[in-house]
C-alpha cells in the first residue's frame, strides 16, 4: 500500500463512524486504514452487527483496505497500544494517524502523500491542522505543546523502529523528540490544513457522543 492510517478507537461511536467516512471519501486511492478498538464495546457492537464489513467493501472496491480490530484487553493511555498494534502491521510506504473524534478533507491523504513522494529524504514530516473550535489553523511547530499525531506523517520504517509503547499524556511529543535525537531528516510542509480537530480539552463538540 501506498500508506497506512492509524486510528486507536474508544467509545465515540458516531464520531467514530464520522471518521471512518472522512477516510472513505478521500480522493486517494491505494491506502489502508486501520480502525483499533480499546476493547471497546461500542466497537464490537459495528464489528457483531456487519456495519465495519460494509464499510471495509466500500474501500476494497476502490482497491483499498479497511481493517476493523477489538483489543481483547481495554489498555488505556490514549491508543498507545492500539498505534503500536496498528504500526506493527502496517504495509504502507508511510504513516499516518487520525484520532476517532477528528476527521479529514477529501484530498488528505493526496496531500500528506504528495509532500513525503516529493521529498525522498524525509524520514518525518509535519503539517499544519485546523481546528474547529478555534476557526482557525494550529500552526505546529517541533516544541511541547506544538505538534500532535494529527500533523505527523512517517516513513513507516523509521516508525516501527523509533515508535515505543508511552501510556502517559503528550507521548506523540516524545515520540518527535527521539526522532529528531536520532538524527533522522525532518520537514515542514505549508500546505493548507487538511486535517481537521473538532475538539480541544477546554471546547469539546456537543450535541453528538
């Protein structure tokens, strides 16, 4: 596969099924994507009841590959066990993340893709987000505080050699840190946000799960 997109999963099932929808809608073809429930019920429940299959004909058609999985055990500590299942098996040239309460523009995957095809020496690169709460892009920059998951995209060699099992909060930010200690080539890209946060810690979406 041309890349692989990673989404740790608990509770949230209709923002859930959002998310998985931003994927199916992208103009981008040759991708897989890998939905990891923390034993989550809600999850089983789509897994039981054949709504994740549907969707995952609806990407094979289109040559792509969407994978639904339940942990058996509920690990906590932000998805880090559902990334670290997820990256483990991942086949795409790169990856990339998305948390179940975002979503992302059609041309997502078109533009994260494009930049790493361009750019053959980069082993990380970092966008910019949009954040809905805020109306307005989150400009990331390689600081504490300044970048998450949602503005990362990795070769996939350099992240299943670099990416550690970190329950504790602002691991994505650890996880910059020893990439850019391990003297790997990393890059800005200014492409327009295509990655969209509906949520922040301190403004959280209301009239959905």
């Amino acid at each position: 596969m041309k890349l692989t997109c990673i989404c740790p999963c608990y509770k949230r099932p209709a923002r859930t099924i959002r998310a998985i929808e931003s994927v199916l809608a992208q103009d981008f073809q040759g991708w897989e994507a890998l939905f990891i429930g923390d034993k989550c019920p809600e999850f089983q429940k789509r897994i039981d009841d054949g709504t994740f299959a549907k969707y995952s004909e609806q990407a094979a058609a289109q040559g792509n590959s969407l994978i639904f999985k339940n942990l058996d055990v509920h690990h906590g500590g932000w998805g880090h066990v559902g990334r670290k299942e997820g990256i483990d098996v991942a086949t795409g040239k790169y990856i990339c993340f998305l948390d179940n309460d975002d979503v992302f523009k059609p041309n997502h995957f078109t533009n994260y893709y494009s930049f790493m095809e361009s750019h053959p020496d980069v082993d990380m690169a970092y966008f910019n987000a949009r954040t809905e709460p805020w109306k307005k892009d989150r400009q990331s920059v390689l600081s504490r505080g300044g970048i998450g998951n949602a503005e990362l995209m990795f070769k996939s060699d350099v992240l299943k050699k670099e990416y550690q099992l970190d329950e504790q909060y602002e691991h994505d930010w650890r996880l910059v840190e020893r990439v850019m200690k391990g003297g790997y080539k990393i890059m800005k890209s200014n492409s327009a946000p295509t990655y969209i946060i509906m949520s922040i810690p301190n403004y959280r979406e209301t009239h959905i799960d």
